[in-house]
C-alpha cells in the first residue's frame, strides 16, 4: 500500500488520475456465495472509495420499466450480450466519473447437466474493463450441498464430479485470459464464514486501489532510501560514490530470466522460442503492466521458485572484470555497489552469496508479486536520481546493456554501455543510443555526454563508433576510467583563474587607479563571463526558437530552466557581480539576502517546482570568497 509516510517531502505527488478505474470482479460458480459475500462488503468498505455492484441487479435495471431479470433470462442470446455489455460499460462510466473503485458480482461461464462444455457469457467489455478479478474457490461437496439449501434460488440439481470440473475449467480460462489482458487475477478458497472472507477481500480491495506505478515509484525510492541507510549505519567512512549495476546480459553474459523458465519447465528453449514473460513483453511491451504480468507468472511458480532460483545461480558467473571491480567494493568504505534489476532479486542474492559478495553488494529486484516492487526503466532511472540527488548527493557511476537501461545510464554521473557478443547483444541498442547522443545538452538530459562503452570480451565490435562512443577497459588497472571508480569525491570548484581572458578582466580591478562606476562594471563583466563560461556547464542548456536576422525562425541556447533559477546576491559585497550574472540570465529571478533564512523564505515559496519533479537553481553571487 502506498501511504503518505513512504513519501519523501522531495517526491510527494498526488497519485495520478488513472485513464482507467479499478473494477474488481468477485466471480465464482452459482451458489458459490457472491452475493452473501457481497452484501458484507457493501458493509465493511467505504463508500467514498468503493462502489459495489450486482451485476444481476444492473442488467435487471436496464430492461425497463415493469421487467426484471425473467424477462432477460427469455431473451436471444445475441440480445442477452448486448444487455451484459451495457451493463458493465455502465458500471464502468459511473467509476470513471465518481472516481470510486467498484467491485462487481458477476458469471463467466454456464454449464448445464448434460453439456459437454460451458457457456462463456464473458464479453469483449468485461475483457476491456476488469483490473481485478478474485475467484470464490469452494470445494465441490460443499458447494453442492449450498446449492440444495438455497431457499432463495432454485438451482439444477448436479454432481459435485460436475461442479468440479465446471469451477476447474473456468479458473483456468480466467487465468489465462488474466495474464492476456494483464488482469490481476487471484483463487481465493470459501472455508471461513462470509464476515471473514469479506474482512480479507476488503483489505485486498485497499491494495488494489492504491496499486500503482506512481506507488511503485514510491516504494523503490524508499527502498533506495532504507538501503543507503543500512550502509552507513554500518560504515566508518560516509559514502560518496554509488556503483549502480544492471545484472543480466551486463555482469554476466547469461539470462537468467530464460534460464528460470527453462529450468521450471524441465525443458530446454528453443533459440526462437519465447518464454512465458517474453511472450507478454512481445505483447505489451516493456510497461509497468507488463512487469507486473510477469511478476504474477513467478508468484504462479512458487512451489518450485526457491529451488529454482539455487539452480539458476549456481550456473551463473560473473564477467571477471566485474568480480574484481565488486570485489574491491569490500576494501573501500566510500564506495558503495547496487544491483538494480528489472529481474530476479532472489537469483542475484543467491549469486552475489556464491562470490562471498552478499554482505557487501546491495539488490534491488523484483520477482514474486507479493513482494510489492516491480522494477521497470523507470524505477532504474529513479534509483540512480535518488542516489545522485539530495539528500543523499552521491556520484553516481552506472552500467548496463540494453535500452531499458539507458535512462539509468543517462541519469548517471557518469553511464557506462556494456557490450557484448553480436549475437547476443540488444539489437534496439544501437538506434537508442544514437537518439540519446544527438541529444546532449538538450533539457532532459544534459550531462547523457558522460557515455562510454566496456567491450566484453575486449575483442569483440564497439557499438556506433568509439569516437561518439569512448572505451574504456575494466581489465586495465591503468586505465584511467578504471582508477577514479574508486576515488574520493570529485571536487565541484570551477574556475578559471589560469585563463588569459581571465587575467585581462581582473585586471581593472586591482587596479588603484579605478573606483565607483567603472570598479562596479569592471565587476559585472567578470561576473557574465563566469556565469556563461561556468555555470551554463555546470547546470546545462536548453534550445529554445528565435528570430532569424533573414526573417526564418533558428535555434537559440539559453540556461536549462532559467526561468526557475534564482539568482541571489549576498550584501552588500555580492551586487555588482550579480548584476552581470543576471544579465547572462535574464528570466532568472534576483533576490538579495543577508542572512541563510532569506534564501530558505523564497525556497519555501517555489517548494512547488519540487514537487513537479524539477529542479529549482539557486546561483549565490559574492564579491570577494
């Protein structure tokens, strides 16, 4: 569950408005129990959170005046669909528009004495609109006598062999449509009274409505933030420098997602055959729907997924070059390496364990759904953010593969492209960095010039070329590349004290021979010429369409987001120097300030833009340091 104490005060957004509401479907076979189960829930949830329906009771509303549910039953079955359509298309209009989850009573599947095979009254709308289903699961002599003892419907008389094999049959074709469709689909068995069963699904109901990637997001920055707690707590030395790892196809050449699903069908893969999760990336592609349907296909193995996962580690090794560089982790306490993958945390504690490595390397990974941390680009990306930005401020060194890495990669201090042999190497690679390298210096990404490429094994072909592309070797200990990964903390100091432009604009003002007027404009040209030398390197620029002398509209650079950047002179020393800063960077916001708490005043008042997931710049201007 996503609740306001897993937001940090730097990430707090409001849950986006999803496109689609959360419909949650109670399904089970006639007799089963729904509507007693129902009438509970209609109790125990909150009704400014939760809609509840009776499937039966909307259709029945929807005949007309003076007609009910008799008068459906005696409709063609063309005409019954139309009703059942209309039915759920209004169940989910009223959610869209009240914002209210509804959990909706309903059949998927008839099946008479004497039939061979069900009737699926299911339609193309419900596929469309269910977020949830939970399956009643009552054992059949149970569900036999109920149906005998029901005083409120007559119910056909059939065997619980038949019930058997009508409740197995429609489980295992709402599972697989479930995993189709990316339907959160789960059994939950009917053996405690009604008050019980309603009681669990309820709190299930709170999950599902607050099951998102926004809350997800949440729960990765959190974890990053418990997990860098957890390192300090147990180092003598503050860490400056996150290593950030993706673990398949980048510290090891294998898969270990294929070799999971290989090893749980006790079969080999075919070379073009598609496991199960590829199938539903193939699918859906690589969205958070997706990973979340994968993450329900391991929770579907888990009677096999430990042993599994022992077998799948055991076959995994580590590219020497990152053995050693982990390895080096355990003698440097600035240093700190994490594992972020979008596969299987239990198999890379496992592997990490094999290297004598698990106390020293953290994980970040997902799996089982019930472990509640899905791993997408994204959340790749949010963890070298968070790691690189406050609070924490550390550099960030990050490395991996493919195209689901390169936001991490680019949101990094410094990304390494991880290269491997041409038949197994991403194919989509090559045209995702290409798109990331034409766009340096752009907004979203102004320091993404920071990539390189590590070829693995060192013979194998660059990817584009190594001039927009550098190499460097992690097998080569004089490498320089190789050596600073273990280095203190960059200093941040600029300068230009060396520069002969800049010993010709400090000049004047060492000058006895100059005061007032000119000793203030002697100031505010050193101060433009730092802020368009400096701090347009350090923060970055963004293009934006101007005026061309010739009449046409061309390209022009200003500061990235200069619009939120506030520049602030210290008195009274500092003004004529932020004079020229602010004239270099006209949209900027000029502020003066004496004391500490007049930058926090004006801080507090532009929280906002934090809260958007932008940054705000602060440039502080002295006369003299």
């Amino acid at each position: 569950m996503c609740s306001e104490a897993d937001q940090s005060p730097t990430t707090v957004a409001a849950p986006p408005t999803p496109s689609k509401p959360i419909i949650v479907g109670i399904y089970g076979l006639p007799g089963s129990g729904k509507s007693t189960v129902l009438e509970h829930l209609s109790r125990a949830v909150p009704s400014n959170m939760f809609s509840v329906y009776e499937g039966s009771s909307v259709i029945a509303s929807l005949m007309g005046p003076n007609r009910g549910l008799g008068d459906f039953i005696a409709l063609t079955e063309e005409e019954k669909t139309r009703y059942r359509e209309l039915a759920i298309a209004q169940i989910r209009d009223e959610c869209q528009r009240s914002g209210l989850a509804g959990v909706v009573a309903g059949h998927y599947m008839f099946w008479p004495k004497g039939s061979e095979q069900g009737t699926v009254v299911w339609t193309k709308d419900d596929q469309d609109t269910f977020t949830h289903i939970i399956y009643l699961q009552v054992a059949a002599e149970t569900l036999c006598r109920r149906r005998q003892r029901d005083q409120v419907r007559q119910r056909e008389a059939v065997t619980p062999g038949h019930l058997h094999k009508w409740q197995e049959e429609e489980m295992r074709q709402l599972d697989t449509l479930a995993k189709i469709l990316g339907i959160h689909f789960e059994g939950l068995k009917y053996d405690t009274p009604a008050k019980h069963l309603a009681s669990e699904i309820s709190h299930k109901l709170h999950e599902f409505r607050t099951e998102s990637e926004h809350c997800n997001h949440i729960r990765v920055l959190a974890a990053v933030d418990e997990m860098l707690a957890n390192v300090t707590a147990c180092r003598d030395t503050r860490v400056t420098t996150a290593l950030v790892f993706d673990a398949d196809k980048t510290l090891t050449a294998k898969d270990t997602g294929r070799d999971f699903w290989e090893r749980q069908s006790s079969r080999p893969i075919g070379k073009d055959e598609l496991t199960p999760a590829e199938k539903i990336f193939r699918e859906h592609g690589y969205s958070y729907e997706a990973f979340r349907q994968v993450a329900m296909l391991y929770s579907d193995t888990h009677r096999d997924f430990e042993r599994v996962c022992h077998d799948v580690a055991k076959e995994t090794t580590l590219y020497p070059e990152f053995l050693s560089i982990l390895r080096r982790v355990r003698k440097h306490e600035h240093v700190m390496a994490v594992v972020v993958t979008c596969g299987l945390r239990r198999v890379w504690e496992l592997v990490m364990e094999k290297e004598d490595l698990g106390r020293h390397i953290e994980i970040i990974g997902g799996g089982d759904i019930r472990e509640k941390l899905i791993i997408t680009a994204k959340s790749k990306e949010g963890v070298a953010n968070r790691l690189r930005g406050p609070p924490h401020n550390l550099r960030v060194v990050a490395f991996g593969d493919g195209p689901l890495d390169l936001p991490m990669l680019r949101a990094a201090d410094e990304g390494v492209v991880v290269v491997g042999e041409e038949l197994t190497r991403s194919k989509s690679m090559e045209d995702a960095l290409s798109i990331a390298i034409e766009h340096v210096n752009t907004n979203d990404a102004p320091h993404s010039h920071n990539l390189r490429q590590t070829l693995l094994p060192y013979t194998v072909t660059p990817r584009l070329d190594t001039v927009r592309l550098p190499v460097v070797d992690l097998s080569d200990p004089t490498d320089p590349f190789n050596q600073s990964l273990f280095d203190g903390p960059p200093s941040n100091l600029l300068h230009t004290s060396n520069r002969p432009s800049a010993r010709v604009l400090m000049t004047p003002t060492r000058d006895a021979n100059i005061s007032g007027p000119a000793l203030r404009e002697a100031h505010r040209r050193i101060s433009w010429y730092l802020a368009t030398e400096l701090i347009t390197s350090l923060i970055g620029l963004e293009e934006y369409s101007i005026p061309h002398v010739q009449g046409h509209a061309t390209t022009g650079h200003r500061l990235l987001r200069e619009q939120d950047t506030t520049i602030v002179a210290l008195m009274r020393g500092g003004e004529p120097m932020a004079f020229g800063v602010n004239e270099a960077f006209p949209l900027a916001m000029f502020l003066y300030a004496k004391t500490p708490e007049d930058i926090v005043l004006e801080f507090r008042k532009r929280i906002r833009t934090i809260d958007e997931g932008r940054d705000i710049h602060f440039v502080v201007v002295a006369g003299v340091i």
